[in-house]
C-alpha cells in the first residue's frame, strides 16, 4: 500500500514538473515572439513607404516577412513551440505512467461502485 502512495505521489511530481517545463517552453517562445515584433516595429513602417519598400523588393523580400511576423499571434505561435518541441524520453515516461495510475484509479473506482452498488443507488430504486 505505501508503495501504490508512493508510486501516486511521485506520478504527481512528475507530471507537475512536466507542465513547468512545457510553461517554460511556452514563456519562451512567447517571449521571443513578443521580442521579434518590437524589434521589427520600425521597419514595418518603413516597409509602407513606397520608395523603400521597391527599394527592398529589389533586393530581398525583408517586407513581406516582417509583415508576417507582425501578424502572427504570439500567443500561437508559442502554443505551436510547446505542441512542436521534442518531448524527451523522460516526459514521455512520465506521461505514462500518468496513464497507468489514471487507469488504476478509475478502475478501482469502478469496482468499488459495483461492489456497493445497491447500497449507493438504492435511494433511485422506484
């Protein structure tokens, strides 16, 4: 029995510390989009005007991609780093071994429900 606690409790460390790390891939990201934007702010103004935006069009296409970063949503863009960045093999057991404890408490929630089932719905009984 000590061992089962114990197997649920460090499943609940684990996959806490699974979610602060995907909060800091997400902050990260996050914050690197937020940086990249305001960064860019004083050339998207200069791409409006006409002369230096055939100017740059001549050369490269720097315009069209800080028009499309000024337009990406941060907070996408850092969802899209958390759900695209490798999940190491560690997080991945974790995950897991969630799993296998969820499944274990479910059913023997179950269980228990079918063992006292008269009992627990006895009061629906017409």
């Amino acid at each position: 029995m000590i061992a089962r606690y114990a197997l649920v409790a460090f499943t609940a460390y684990a996959v806490c510390s699974l979610a602060l790390s995907r909060a800091v891939v997400f902050m990260a990201a996050y914050s690197e989009a937020l940086s990249t934007q305001r960064r860019e702010e004083w050339l998207l103004g200069q791409c409006l005007n006409a002369t230096f935006y055939a100017n740059m069009r001549k050369h490269t296409n720097v315009c069209e991609t800080v028009q499309g970063n000024a337009e990406r949503s941060p907070t996408l863009f850092a969802m899209h780093a958390v759900v695209g960045s490798e999940i190491p093999a560690w997080d991945r057991l974790i995950c897991a071994l969630a799993a296998v404890v969820a499944v274990q408490a479910l059913w023997s929630s179950a269980q228990t429900i079918h063992r006292n089932r008269r009992r627990i719905f006895k009061e629906f009984d017409v």
